[in-house]
C-alpha cells in the first residue's frame, strides 16, 4: 500500500472526518469574516445542544423530553456566579478558555442533579420517563421562580437575570467559548461511540432487557449517559445565554428540548455525524422559514420532520451511509 493510500484509510477509517471538517470550516469562517460572530455562536450552539442530548436519546433510545432543565440550570449558575463571584468574573474576562472554566463548574453542577435525578427517573422507561423529565423541568423552573426574585429584589426583574457591563465579555470571547464546547461535546460523541461503554448503550437500544443478562451494567450505563448529556447541555446553556447578556425563565422552555430532538431525527440517531448534520440543516431552515414564513414557519418545519420520520427514520446521515462517493463507501466516513 502508498503511502497516499495509508494516509487515506487513517483519514477515513476510525478518524471522524466531517468533525475535523466541520471545526476547520468554523475557524476559516471566523478568520475571514464570513459572517458575523452571533451567527456562528448560534450555529454552533445549535450543533453542540443535539450532540448533548444524543448522548443519551440518540445511543440508548431514552427521549428526554425535559432536557433544557440542565440548559436552564447551567445559565443561571453561570449569571448568578458572576454577578456575585468577584473572582469568577474576574476568570470569564481573560478569554473564552476562562469562560469554560468558569461554565464547567456549573456544569458540573448541572450533572451531580442529573446524576441524582437520574438514578430515580431512569427506571422508567417510554412515555413514563418522557413524562417524569418534563415535570422535572417545570420543577425547578418553579424553584427558580420562587427563589430568585428575592436574591436581589432591586437589580432582578422578576427571575430574569440581566447582567451588568462589569459582567459581560466580548463577543469574539463567546464565540470562542463556544467553539471549544462544540468541539469538546463532538470529540465526546465519537469517543462514547467507539468505546465499550458506547457498544452497551446501544445494547440497551436495542434491547434493554437482553443486555441486562449479557452482562452490561444497563443502570450504571444509562445514568452515565444521562449524566454526562446534562453535563454538555448546561455547558452549551452557559455559554449562550452569556452570550445573550443574561438569563430568564425562557430557559427553561420545552422548545429547547424540541429542537434538540428534532435536529438529530433529521440528522440521524445514534450517530456522530447526525447531530452535526441536523444543526446544519435545522439551522438553515429554522432561519429561512422565519425570515420568509414567518406565522407558520413552525408548522413547515413540523411537517418537514414528520415526513423525514415516516420515510427517512434514520435521518439524513443513515440515508447518505448507503451511498459511495468516487469509490469511497460513506458509511466508512460518517460514524
């Protein structure tokens, strides 16, 4: 074999190329100004939250319907610590590296209530654990709204938290922020998927049950997932609504959790690839069908995924994978 040719299959086989890909064409964007830096924040946020929840929706086949629980906890953790923590304002203004330090401690918070929510909610399964996520939002949308306010009466509007100038950061900061996050969640997709850990979630995909008596520690797997899915959320909810200037209930929304879910049905279950895949194309449509239809532009995008789920169930990326392109097998490139 040449080299060329050895240099090739180590490109395409295991490595994730449209991951490389994809990070590459965002740096470009940024250092040729292609468009401007709220944009690509939101594209890449769109793109890191449907990996998030992919690591638990997409490998095990739970769908959480209440997932931006942990977007919500993670912004108000990160807005609250920097309005009142002198030293964690002082970290987020030295750059987007320090803003994920300072994201990562409440994400890390975000994941020790995933982790101990997750013990109880995930003996559930279909429905019953679709419903027990959702009211596990409402509730601590309702302890936010109840505790907030009286933090500091004067300063916050009700339980919306808008930061002051001392607290905010370059947009080029945010950005960064960003990046490094879509980034850390991606590698992670790929790393989970490759892993015996990975192989176990699937298993529980597949059959829950029949895993169980193979041997995989479904409820040790299925609370790890979970846990490290709310992780990377608050992580992305953190940096975007830094993003924003601050932080409201709106965080909290169960729209949030929609286009989570939809963005990796278009883009594929379970896969790598499908949530960038899907943030791409959501995000392409999402922004078209407000701009020209705006009124409906909901019910478009609503009828557009209920066709791609009736007739293209595993999305866009498992649709692709059939295919060859100049004599290389797609399903080799898209994991």
């Amino acid at each position: 074999m040449s080299s060329f040719s050895e240099l090739k299959a180590r490109l395409l086989k295991p490595t994730p190329l449209l991951i490389i890909l994809l990070i590459a064409a965002v740096a470009v964007a940024r250092l040729l100004n292609l468009t401007t830096l709220d944009t690509m924040t939101i594209f890449m946020y769109f793109i890191a939250i449907a990996a998030s929840l992919n690591l638990i929706m997409g490998f095990t086949g739970y769908v959480s319907f209440g997932h931006c629980v942990f977007l919500g906890i993670g912004a108000y953790i990160y807005a609250l610590m920097v309005y009142y923590v002198p030293w964690a304002n002082a970290l987020q203004k030295t750059g987007g590296l320090g803003i994920i330090a300072v994201a990562l401690i409440a994400a890390v918070i975000a994941a020790l209530v995933a982790a101990a929510v997750g013990l109880a909610v995930l003996r559930l399964r279909g429905a019953f654990f679709a419903i027990a996520t959702i009211g596990l939002d409402f509730a601590v949308l309702y302890i936010v709204m109840g505790t907030v306010p009286f933090i500091n009466p004067e300063q916050f509007y009700g339980a919306q938290v808008i930061l002051p100038s001392r607290c905010l950061v370059s947009k080029t900061s945010t950005f960064t922020a960003m990046f490094i996050t879509m980034a850390l969640v991606l590698a992670t997709n790929y790393l989970v998927r490759k892993s015996r850990f990975g192989m176990g979630l699937v298993a529980i995909n597949e059959d829950e049950d029949a895993a169980e008596v193979m041997g995989v520690p479904t409820a040790k797997y299925k609370t790890l997932a979970f846990t490290l899915s709310a992780f990377f959320t608050a992580l992305a909810g953190a940096v975007f609504y830094l993003n924003g200037g601050g932080v409201s209930p709106e965080a909290f929304d169960l729209a949030h959790t929609v286009d989570m879910i939809v963005m990796i049905v278009i883009g594929g279950l379970g896969t790598v690839s499908g949530p960038i895949v899907g943030g791409i194309v959501y995000y392409w449509l999402y922004d078209t069908l407000l701009v020209h239809y705006p009124g409906v532009n909901l019910i478009i995008l609503g009828i557009i995924v209920g066709l791609i789920i009736l007739f293209a169930p595993e999305g866009v990326v498992g649709i692709l994978r059939r295919y060859e392109f100049k004599g290389v097998k797609l399903r080799e490139v898209l994991e």
